[in-house]
C-alpha cells in the first residue's frame, strides 16, 4: 500500500466506533446514520442481550443505551457490561451513554457506571459534538488504548538491532 493510502486507511480506522442498542427503528436509523455522517462509525443491535453476546467478539469506543430498552433493561445490560455478569470481569469500560427522556433516574444510571444521559429533543450536531467530547474525554484518561477498529499493531521489525538492547 502506498503511503497515502496507509494514511487515508490509517485515517479511516481512527473513527470512534458507537454501538446503539435500542428495540426502537426510528431512534437505531436516527443516531445510526446520524452519527456515522458525523464522524463515527456506528453499529446497531435490538436488544440488550444481543449487545453483550456481541461485545464477547469485539469491542467498542461508545456505548449508546437506549433508556426505554424492554426486555433486558438499559441498568440491567450496564450492570452487566461494568461488571463482566458471572466471571466478574469487566466487559468494556468504553463510555455508557443513556438515551432517555428527562424522567431518567440519573442518580441510579450514575452509580451503576453511565457517563452521560441524552435527553429529547435529540438535535444531531449537538449530540455529535458532545459524544465527541465525551470519547475524547475517555481517551485522554486512557491514552494507551486503541481505538477499537484500529489494525493490530505490528511488530518492529528493528527492534532487536537498536543500541541498548541486550
């Protein structure tokens, strides 16, 4: 691959990638195709417990809950993303954003791990601005870590013949 073309795929990868997890079709296509035309690469799933069978295969840099997920509820599937449910370990601590109306319990969300809650009306430049704000707050405390559709990184292949190195 060429240089720009590494640049430009290099580029490509370093987009935060948001999951939505909602049973409503209207709210997924809204911050599905909304955010993916602000900067994020977006995933949609319909339910709570197909989120976490999903995070079992891969990973992502935002989590978007709907708040009125039926089924397995938006608390019960972050329970179980901040705590890892049986094994105990933690399956992400990528940022939880709540998407609910104002009646959200905000002390309940906050004391089971969520960053953020979005409330109606939902206007798509102000939320883009601070899910990006919110990613960017979490990678400036975690500067080690890769964005989630990054490509593996290579070993140096110079390494071994660097001054220093016994």
């Amino acid at each position: 691959m060429s240089s720009n073309h590494t640049d430009a795929w290099q580029r490509a990868n370093e987009r935060p990638h948001a999951v939505i997890v909602s049973d409503d079709p209207d709210l997924r296509e809204f911050l599905g195709q909304g955010l993916l035309m602000t900067g994020f690469w977006t995933s949609a799933i319909a339910s709570g417990i197909q989120v976490l069978e999903v995070f079992r295969l891969r990973r992502f840099d935002l989590v978007l809950l709907d708040g009125g997920l039926s089924g397995l509820s938006a608390p019960d599937v972050l329970r179980r993303l901040r705590s890892g449910g049986r094994g105990g370990m933690v399956i992400t601590d990528a940022p939880v954003v709540i998407v609910a109306p104002v009646s959200a319990d905000r002390d309940a969300y906050h004391q089971i791990g969520v960053d953020a809650i979005l409330e109606p009306p939902y206007d798509l430049p102000d939320v883009a601005v601070r899910l990006h704000g919110i990613v960017k707050d979490w990678r400036d405390a975690h500067p080690g870590v890769r964005w989630s559709d990054a490509p593996p990184a290579q070993a140096d292949p110079d390494a071994d013949r660097r001054p220093g190195r016994d």
